[in-house]
C-alpha cells in the first residue's frame, strides 16, 4: 500500500521507482570467506564449467535482497550451492518483524535504574531495565507492546531507537529515577556523561579470594567494597585459610557468610556501584578486643580499582587518611589489570513466525520443525543466532557480527533485518520447498532476478567474514549423515 511516485523513493527509504521499475535501494551484500586484508578476486573471471558455485567461498544474505512479503510468492532468493560435498539450499529474503527488540548488556558497575525501571528515549517509554548480571546490568527495549501497542509517538520512537541500535549507531536513553546512558554496540557506554572504561573484575568477596595471597603481610586489613557482596579480608575464608590475624573490624550491612556483607550502602555511581564517596561510611566502631589497635593499617579499594584508599588507626581507634604506601600500589594496579574493558552489547531478538516462513515452504510449520531439530541453520545477514528452544522460531544474534546497516525499518512501525535458511537440498525438499524457484548460485551473483521478484537489486557489495565468526555453512551434514 506503499505508492511512489516516478524518481522518488517510497516513506522508509528502501525501495524507488525508476521509470515504472521497483529498485530495491541497499544493495546486495554478498560475504566472502577471507580475511579483512585479503585481496577482492572477481566472480566468475573464467568460464562456468557447469558445476555449482561453492558455498563455502561465497555466501549471499538477505542485506539488500528485498521481500515478497506478505510472502504469498517464494523468498527473493531460493540459492542452490555445495558446502562439504553436499547440495545446499539457502533461503534469502528481508523479514518485517513486529516482534523484535534488543537485548542490550553495558558493563558498568554503576547504578543504572531500578529493576523494572521505565527505559526512555525521545522522552518516549521504549523499555526497562532487568537483571544485573556480574559486572554487567541488562536493558529490554522494544517489543511488539512497545512498538504497536501503544502511541504512534511511542512506536516511532522505539523503531527508530532500535534501528540505530542495531545499525551500530549510538542512541541516548534516560532511565526513570535512574542515570542517562549514551551507548552503541561493540563501544564502552557513557553514563551521566561519563566514559566507563573497565567492568569489575568479580564482586568483593570474589576480589578478597582472588588478591588474599598478594596482601598477606603488605596490610593488616581489606575491605572490597561492592554494591553487591562487599568483602572484609580479616573475617572472609580467603584470609582464614592463608592466616590473616583478625583486625576488630566492624562493618556496617547485612552479614552473609563470614567476611561477605550485603547492603553495605544503597546502588550508585560511587565506590563499588555504591552512593558512597567516603567508604569510612561503611564501618563502625573498631573492636579492640578482636585486634583493633593504634597504628592497624586498612585498604579500601573498590572492585575495578578505580577508588583505593590507605588508612591507619589513630589512638582513638579511627581511621585516618595516608598516602598510599608504594608496596600497596601494585595489587590496585593488577586489580585493574584484571578488569575487562566495558562496552555495550546489543542482540538483536526476534519471532521469525507468521507468513515469512511461507516464503520458504508451501508448509510454513514444516520450516519452524526444521529449524528446531537443527536440519535448517538460520543466520542474519550471515551471522551465527542463539536459537531459543521452545515453539516457535525465537532467536538472537549480536549486531556487531553482521554487515554494517543490515537494518531497515516500515512504518508500521516495524524492523527490518536480513534472515537467511540454509539446510541440505533434500531436506528443503522434503519440508516443502519451492523447488521450482531454486536458482544456482552463480546466477544469483550475475545479478539474475527470479520470477517471483517485482523488484530489482540496484547492485552488490562484497564483504569479509567478521572476524572469529563462523561460516554460514560452516559444518554442513554431510551426504552418508543421518538423522
């Protein structure tokens, strides 16, 4: 229901009309298996000798293919191919999914939002936040609700945030009650305007286990502070184990096992993810009955190393502020050498249901029960997926593993992202193929345009395989393998 006028490109800037002819904008992207510096070597520069093209050099994805949706007619591309001495079929189209977001991970220690807290962007309701993982809090955003379940406003911005997202570009969100991100895939975050640079290495009590050893003897005590687990080295089993003299050390908090306390401050972007700039704060009268005495030498440190704090008991028992002495230097170093960088990860999750399998079978649940005995491999744009099991087609895959802009978008509001369906020749067959519009793939690549198509590809572009990501038929069952 999309009419463009002659010379002019249609409302989401994927297809023109160029003299009564539908042109797919994009063009094809094509992968090559080579590394990124390898030299281009022109298809084809010598006669087809009639044998199929191999699939393991080159593999077509659905970047730039262009649909058939509402798929009443095959998927633009229906590509026959060899993959370790079998016949191979690989089913390329655009899908338009509805039912798509974006899990996004962003290593931070911070304080991001409460758990189940609004995600904003454009001032627009698009998600929320869900758990906090180890070292790392995790963000929802998109969904079907979000897109077409609530105001053209909302649905708008959430497509569009999500677009960028997945193309790679940075977006801004604020969370209600909580911090103001900036993030893209594969770049460290920025939250409240600040650059995050390393994820923790382990929580306080994993910290206290991990550097027991290198303190033994260099301070009397340790205290890893931690919004999560915060650990007390003189209490915890690490210091037990290797002789650490109890301190009289009192922590505020509530008392796990022993030298592992919870709920030492409230979430934040200080100490440890904590609210805290003075770390004293979490510490109560000194016990000199259990040890405390003049002179006791205390490390504080967070679980990045990022905040580290050197202290001696005065004769009242209270901690006082010193340099920090050179021999300690070293461990708060190596803590922060053992902390990964941060980054945001955005993977793109989707339902591939509805009429797009139809594109690839005259049975459309003939494709989703190949899909999940694993007979059908699906990628995106030529980038491996986490297949959920269950019913159903639910993936994931992560964005930075695809080529660059593989993402477009409708005005439903809804995504568009590249899946292809490869499987062996006779078992696309005997799912229900559309075998009479299979095309060799060497066709394919000289640009042929199948019967099914209304439109033309504007062109081609090749790229490399990413780096350290798997072939797209890579692993192919092999002609003697059996189910």
């Amino acid at each position: 229901m999309c009419y463009i006028a002659d010379g002019r490109s249609g409302a989401c800037d994927r297809y023109a009309n160029e003299g009564g002819e539908l042109v797919r904008l994009d063009a094809l992207t094509i992968l090559e298996n080579r590394p990124d510096d390898a030299p281009l070597v022109p298809f084809l520069d010598r006669e087809w000798d009639g044998e199929l093209v191999s699939g393991e050099d080159t593999f077509i994805t659905a970047v730039g293919s262009g649909t058939t949706y509402p798929d009443y007619k095959p998927a633009p591309f229906i590509v026959a191919s060899t993959a370790a001495g079998a016949d191979m079929i690989t089913v390329v189209t655009e899908g338009i999914f509805s039912y798509c977001g974006a899990k996004v991970k962003i290593d931070t220690d911070r304080h991001l939002g409460s758990e189940c807290a609004p995600v904003r962007a454009e001032g627009e309701v698009i998600g929320h936040v869900t758990t906090s993982e180890y070292g790392s809090q995790m963000l929802s955003l998109g969904g079907v609700n979000h897109l077409t379940g609530g105001s053209k406003k909302e649905g708008r911005a959430t497509c569009s945030t999500l677009l960028a997202l997945c193309n790679g570009e940075t977006v801004a969100l604020e969370i209600d009650g909580g911090a103001q991100l900036e993030i893209a895939a594969g770049q460290a975050p920025v939250v409240n305007g600040q650059r995050e640079e390393r994820m923790r290495v382990g929580c306080g009590s994993a910290t206290v286990g991990m550097f027991a050893a290198q303190w033994k003897g260099l301070v009397d005590e340790v205290v890893v502070v931690d919004d999560h687990i915060t650990g007390v080295m003189s209490e915890h089993q690490a210091g037990k184990v290797i002789g650490w003299a109890p301190s009289g050390i009192r922590v505020k908090g509530r008392r796990s096992t022993p030298g592992r306390y919870f709920q030492v401050a409230e979430p934040g972007t200080g100490w440890g993810g904590t609210d805290l700039s003075d770390p004293l704060t979490i510490l109560d009268k000194w016990r000199p009955e259990q040890g405390a005495r003049p002179g006791l030498s205390l490390l504080m440190v967070s679980t990045t190393g990022e905040n580290a704090a050197y202290y001696q008991l005065n004769d009242a028992l209270e901690p006082v502020e010193m340099d920090m002495p050179a021999r300690l230097k070293p461990s708060v170093r190596r803590i922060e050498e053992n902390c990964e960088p941060s980054l945001a990860s955005v993977l793109f999750m989707a339902g591939a249901g509805g009429s797009l399998r139809s594109g690839v079978t005259e049975n459309p649940v003939g494709l989703t029960r190949s899909v999940q005995s694993r007979l059908t491999r699906v990628t995106v744009g030529g980038a491996p997926v986490f297949m959920w099991p269950g019913g159903g087609i639910t993936f994931m895959a992560d964005v930075t593993q695809m080529p660059r802009n593989a993402f477009g978008y409708v005005p439903t509001p809804a995504l568009v992202a590249p899946i292809e369906f490869t499987m062996r020749a006779d078992d696309y067959a005997a799912l229900g193929g559309h075998m009479d519009y299979v095309m060799p793939l060497q066709d394919a690549l000289r640009g042929a345009k199948g019967r099914q198509n209304d439109h033309r590809l504007s062109g081609q572009r090749t790229e490399p395989r990413k780096q350290g990501a798997p072939w797209p038929v890579a692993g192919a069952r092999k002609p003697e393998q059996t189910e």
